[in-house]
C-alpha cells in the first residue's frame, strides 16, 4: 500500500477512486466475518476494539473503521499503525488520532499538520523537534488557540504565535510567556475575545482601568480577577453587577453601600441583596426591586421590628 505525501504543511490526500477499486476487487475474498465487521465499523468505527485479531489487521476494515471514527486507529493492529493510508484518514476524520499513529508517523511533519489542521490540540502528540515547527504550531494555534500549551518554551515567547491563539481563545493567555504577559496589547487581545483571561494578565495589568473595563465588558466573571481598587472602580463594577447581579459580592465594602449600584445589582439579580450592606438590606426601595426580581430575595431583607401593643387590663 503505497500512499504519496502532499508538500510539506499540506493535508495530504488519499485516492479515493482506488480505495473503492481496491475494496470491490477485494469483495469477493471476504469472508462472511469481515463483511459483519465491516458492516459494524461502518456505522461505529470504534467497534473495531471487539473484533478478533484478524479482523484489527484487515486493511480494508480498519480503513473503514477510521473514516467513520478517527479514533479507532486505537484498536488498529500496530502492523498497520505506520500505514499512511489507515492514518490519513483518522486524522482527517479526528485529528487527536494522532496519539495512536506509528512514532516515526508522530515525527513526520506532513502527518503533524494534517493532524492539527483537523484539530490544533493534537500538536499534543506530536515529536517534541515538531512542537518547535513555526508553520506548524501557527496551524495548529489557529484552530485551537489553547493548543499553546503545548507548543516549546521559544515559540510560547513568540509574538505573532501567541497573538494568533489568542485570537481563537483568549484563554490561551496562561500559556504565554511571562514577558507577553506583561505586555498591554497582548493582554488587551485576550481579554477582548475573553474577558476571563484577566486572570491570567500580569498583576499591574490586573490593575488597569482600560484593561479591566475591556474584560468586564466581554464578561462580568472577569470582575474577580481585577485588583481591589478596580473592585473599588463604581463604573467597572457596575458593568459587572449587569450581567450578573451577584457579582456584588466581589465589590469591595463601599460600593455595597452605594444604593445605585445596589440596586443596578439586584435589578439582575434579587438575590444578590445577600450581598448588600446592612442599611440597605433594610431599604423599602431595594427590598421592593429585589423581591420584584426574585421573591425568595425576602429572605435577605431586613424589616422593621413591630412591636406588639400590651392589652389593657380588664
């Protein structure tokens, strides 16, 4: 079995004109076994890991299992783990099948990349000498911007890399390298497609007004992450107590007071009048948005005590 590469960091193709050829020449030598498995791994690949032996080596079943499930190339015969046809069309199919192609196969830069052009975290798998490939790790970024992890140290430090990742996920900020970030227009790009990813920012980015609003505005959940005197910043902690009401508990002390905030908070969300100061636990007007919002808020209100009047004696 004979299958030619494309160029290097193109996906390459299998024929598939001389599979079918190949498996209607064939039809007539398979026994009434391999046209069961057959059948089975056609409509789930996987059922390939109960099948006998000499079925796990028939190439034109396990083919069949692969395009129909990548990741049975698990339960391939390891006489067939290094044929490029049978792995081709895994990792065209899923390209975390990667894991279970032949090991000199995971250090061929064009299997590599029609792995992570399916899927970018199957850089994972690949020789560690690949992991250091630019045109490579830039495919494999660009698809799954958190397949940084597992990119080498030199290109975790590499501008247009990281950028590129952060683009897909801006999570993938907490695998860049220390100097990205710290860099404001790196972490600027990862809060804006994820505002989560402040968590990961440098600590005095942590406290930047830009910065933070940015992250706030793309989500709420990013108000944690800030430092306290932008957890102290009434217009960047408005903006979270918007989306999530909540989030008031992340405010510092003073802002729990302030009734505008409180009530932006409970509007979202009654019950995040747990959160809010004693006094204004106790107001008529937050009592009322709050319960309005959310009747089991009653539970955190307040009320005056009424004292019960003494009967007269008769």
């Amino acid at each position: 079995r004979v299958c030619a590469l494309a160029p290097c960091h193109s996906p390459p193709s299998a024929s598939v004109a001389a599979i079918a050829l190949r498996s209607s020449e064939r039809d007539m030598q398979l026994t009434p076994m391999h046209v069961d498995w057959m059948q089975r791994v056609q409509i789930d690949g996987r059922e390939l890991r109960h099948a006998p032996p000499s079925v796990q080596r028939d190439e034109d079943v396990c083919e069949a299992a692969v395009r129909q499930h990548g990741e049975a190339l698990e339960f391939v015969s390891r006489d067939l783990c290094d044929d490029l046809t049978i792995v081709i069309a895994a990792l065209k199919q899923n390209g975390l099948a990667l894991q279970f192609a032949a090991e000199a196969l995971r250090a061929d830069s064009s299997i590599v990349f029609t792995a992570v052009f399916q899927n970018g975290r199957a850089l994972r798998f690949a020789d560690e000498g690949l992991r250091k490939d630019r045109g490579i790790v830039l495919m494999a970024v660009n698809h799954s911007g958190c397949a940084l992890e597992f990119v080498s140290e030199e290109l975790r430090a590499d501008r247009r890399v990281v950028m590129t990742a952060l683009l897909q996920s801006g999570l993938a900020l907490r695998f860049a390298g220390r100097e990205l970030r710290e860099d404001p227009e790196v972490v600027m790009a990862a809060v804006q497609q994820d505002g989560e990813a402040l968590q990961f920012a440098a600590k005095h980015l942590r406290d930047d007004e830009d910065i933070v609003l940015v992250a706030v505005l793309q989500t709420g959940a990013a108000l944690p992450h800030a430092s306290a005197t932008r957890r102290a910043d009434w217009m960047i902690v408005n903006t979270a107590v918007k989306q999530d009401g909540n989030l008031l508990n992340c405010a510092l002390e003073k802002l729990r007071a302030d009734k505008d905030l409180v009530l932006s908070a409970v509007r979202q969300c009654g019950l995040a009048l747990e959160h809010v100061s004693l006094d204004l636990r106790a107001d008529p007007d937050v009592i009322q948005v709050a319960v309005e919002q959310d009747p089991r808020a009653a539970a955190f209100a307040v009320y005056p005590e009424v004292e019960e009047e003494e009967e007269e004696p008769a």
